[in-house]
C-alpha cells in the first residue's frame, strides 16, 4: 500500500470552449487515477503522468464518486480548470524522498522523516486496518442475516455497526494526531501535510430487518506534502 503521496496543484486555461482534458481514468476511493494523458489535449503540456491521482477540481472533491458523476463534473468546466494532484513517493524508513529533500530551501532531515514515518505505521495504518476488519465482518454478517428478522440477528447487525463507527472514529483520530505531529514538523520547512480520505459504503439493517441500506463514511487513506516555496 502506498501510504506518501507529493501534493500538485496545477492551474490550467482552456483555450477555447468545449476542450477536452485529454484524459483517460478510472475511479477509485479518494478520487480518480490517471491512465492516459492523451497528446494534444489541455493536460498534455503539464506535469500530470499515468499513475497520479487527482482528488478534487476547482474545488470539488472526486472522492467516493461514481464515474458519471466524475463525467459531469468534468464536463461542466469552463475556462479555469485548478487541479489537486497526487503523485506516489517512493520512500523507506532510512532515507527521506527526494521530494522532501530536495525540492525545499531547507531540506527536511532524516529525523523528522523517520518520526512521521514511524507514527505514520505505528499509529495511523493499524488504526485503519481495524476498521477495515470490523468493516469486513459487518458485511459478512449483513451477508448472512438480511433476509432475517429475529431479534439476536437485529442485535448482533446493531453492535456490529457501532463497532465499524467507534473503528472509523478511532482511525480518523490517530490520523489526525499524526497529521498535526507532522505538519508542527515541517511547517518550517515550507510544506504542509494532508491526509487523503476514501468514502467507504457500510452496510446497515433498515427499520424491517429485510433489506440492506448503505451509509458512507470516509476514513483516512494515505498522507501527503503539499510545498509552499
């Protein structure tokens, strides 16, 4: 799993009315990741590359949305088009990336690198594998009782989904403490830190007990640095 992501934000003017990005994509938990940039289209002279993911545009957060809302959103844009981009760092414990060491008039150190890195793993990433279990076993269980309606299946789907929203909850509290760790870090190095959300669908028991609905809840993905000089 890639956890560290390098932030872009790219500021684009269509030439004309009706031009096309140029874009071949698929949508994926925080947004929506590049496949293609085609020649001549309005992203071909920027930095964006297969791989990459784009979160939001002008403004609009991509994640948790379904290809034709993507479609339309894209399509809906006029002459200003601002992008969020996220780009994929490779990294280990025992070397900063290269995005932190070099692109900065003061290079982050390997000290600080190992901090966020540690609690990034230790902290941040065991949280969210939590959730994602108790998320696998509510499912599991909706699987198995939703044509029923006794009371202990009703009990049993009931204390599950509080246990997939402490999780959530949980998740989304570790994250946030190491985001403000990093970013107390880094501030003075010219660079922020942000954290990407994926909109998970958790299954819950309607009002009979004979149908399954769904609730969205967003939990932290990855990490990423955003520069400011």
């Amino acid at each position: 799993m890639t956890l560290f992501y390098a932030i872009s934000l790219i500021s684009i003017k269509k030439s004309f009315e009706g031009e096309k990005l140029g874009l071949s994509y698929e949508g994926i938990a925080t947004g929506i990741i590049v496949r293609r940039v085609k020649e001549g289209g309005l992203l071909s002279n920027t930095i964006v590359q297969e791989g990459q993911t784009i979160t939001s545009v002008n403004g609009i957060s991509l994640a948790g949305l379904d290809l034709k809302e993507v479609v339309e959103i894209l399509s809906s844009l006029t002459h200003h088009v601002n992008l969020e981009v996220w780009t994929p760092i490779q990294y280990t414990r025992n070397e900063v990336p290269v995005f932190l060491s070099e692109a900065t008039s003061s290079p982050v150190p390997l000290s600080k690198w190992q901090m966020i890195y540690d609690s990034v793993n230790n902290e941040m990433l065991p949280a969210i594998d939590k959730f994602d279990e108790t998320e696998k076993r509510l499912g599991e269980l909706m699987d198995r009782y939703i044509h029923r309606s006794k009371t202990d299946h009703k009990d049993k789907a009931t204390d599950m989904e509080r246990q997939a929203a402490a999780a959530s909850n949980n998740a989304t509290l570790m994250s946030t403490n190491v985001l403000c760790t990093a970013n107390s870090m880094l501030c003075s190095h010219g660079i922020a830190v942000k954290l990407g959300f994926s909109q998970q669908k958790i299954k819950k028991f309607c009002s009979r007990f004979t149908t399954k609905s769904l609730v969205a809840i967003k939990t932290p993905r990855n990490i990423g640095f955003l520069l400011f000089n």
